[in-house]
C-alpha cells in the first residue's frame, strides 16, 4: 500500500508534470501528498513559495504544505524521503536539461541513495496507468518494483512481467535452459499473484530468451506500457559501470514513466 507519495519539485515544466502525476496517484491510492523544493542561490525564497502554491491551487491541492528548504539539492531530498518516512518519490525528467546528460545529475544521485521507490514522470498523459511492465528477474529489488507497480495501477489495470534468460543472439537458442527458467519463473510469478490477490488475467507473464535490452525492447512494442519497473540491485556496487546497464539505460531514453525500487 502506498501511503506517502513526496514530490521534488524544481519549479521546471517538467516537475509540474510530475506533481499532476503525484496528485493522480495520491487520489487513485488514498496516499498522503507532500511536496519540497530545494532553494538554489538565484531563487528567492517568496517567489518560489508562491509559484508552488499557485500550482498546488491549479491542482486542485490546497491541503498540501510547499516545504521550501536550503542546502544541497541531493542531501535535502533524501533527507525529506526519510524523515517523511514517504513510500514513494516522485521526479520530472529535469535531469535532461542537463549538458552533462544523466551522469552525475540530481536524479542519478538520488537514485543511488534512496530509500523509497523513485517514480520518473514524464508522460504528458495523465490518466491512470492501464498497462504496466516489470522487467523482473530473481532479486528483491527487482519484485519489490513489480509490487510498487501494482499498487500504483487501478482496478482495471493489468501488470506484465517480463523475464530474460539471458543468450548471446549469436549463439542460438537454448531450449533446456529455457524451460528451466521458464519453470522457475512461472512459480515466481505464481507465488507474487497468491501475495497481491491478482484477480486473473491483471498479472501476466513471459520469459524471452535473448539479449536483455533487445528482449525488454520487444516487450515494450507490444505491451505499449505507460509505466516500466525495475530494479536497482546493483546499486551496491556503484559504479560508472551500476546504471550503465539495463536501469541506465531505460533512464537516459525513458520509453514511458519509469519506476525504480530499492
């Protein structure tokens, strides 16, 4: 269950996407809302007070407090997460902006450190998540994003977990290896549909076999999600190398919102 959904907000065009996505969520799930922004030296501090709460009014948000804080932008956030104890964090896509690209921006930072489930919105279409997609292999992280997106989904909306057993594309197909995984990933999948009470036909399932971001790729023409899961259990081992796999990836040309659990 969701209960606190917590908005960065960087007073950009694409944090206001965000904070309507947060807000939609927050009424779709009953979370409570909140919302910080970090000062930076050429803000001032009235000015963007007044931006926030302008915007919250617009969203039809009045109830929710604009904390407005100082210091470092990654610092504060975490810090914001934690002592908020929020369940999910939401961000715009503002990190595009930056000429360094994803590589040592805010989102990348926080991502690294955070102990919530971290939402990228950057759809412009708001309706509630229909379709989602969970790239889900054995580690916790990677269930615990298939989890948060669940939660994250109405009634109505239908939840694909896609598994790779992973094969150079040159070396053919491993039919052993794939039934295998096929066994194992079906009982996976199994026992998180006994633990969601998944209504049949709302979590489905499919293990490809092939190159990891080919096979995800695929999944995505198909499905045509508005919302992808995954996992950050690599993040322990930090590195350029960490999200410069399939998370890296996805973040730095998001086909749709993007979810990452820790």
């Amino acid at each position: 269950m969701v209960q606190h959904i917590l908005v960065a907000h960087d007073l950009s065009a694409e944090a206001d996407l965000a904070l309507r996505r947060a807000a939609q969520l927050a009424r779709q799930t009953g979370a409570r809302l909140s919302l910080v922004h970090v000062l930076d030296e050429a803000t001032n501090p009235a000015s963007a007070q007044a931006y926030l709460r302008g915007c919250l009014r617009d969203y039809g948000l009045p109830e929710v407090e604009a904390r407005i804080r100082q210091g470092r932008p990654v610092e504060e956030i975490l810090a914001q997460t934690a002592g908020l104890e929020a369940d999910l964090l939401v961000l715009g896509a503002h990190h595009r902006q930056s000429s360094q690209g994803f590589a040592g921006t805010t989102l990348e930072r926080v991502l690294l450190r955070c102990p919530a489930a971290v939402l990228l919105a950057i759809s412009p279409n708001l309706a509630p998540y229909q379709r989602a997609v969970a790239a889900l292999d054995f580690s916790g992280s990677a269930s615990r994003a298939l989890r948060c997106a669940w939660r994250l989904l109405p009634a109505t909306g239908v939840l694909h977990a896609l598994n790779v057993h992973e094969v150079a594309e040159v070396h053919g197909a491993d039919e052993d290896g794939l039934a295998l995984q096929r066994e194992l990933f079906g009982q996976l999948i199994e026992d998180l549909a006994a633990e969601l009470a998944a209504p049949p036909g709302r979590l489905t399932h499919a293990v490809r076999q092939g190159e990891r971001s080919n096979c995800l790729d695929a999944s995505l023409a198909e499905q045509r999600p508005q919302l992808l899961a995954l996992g950050g259990h690599s993040r322990g081992e930090l590195s350029s190398a960490l999200l410069g796999s399939l998370v890296r990836q996805m973040l730095e040309r998001p086909p749709c919102d993007l979810l990452i659990a820790p």
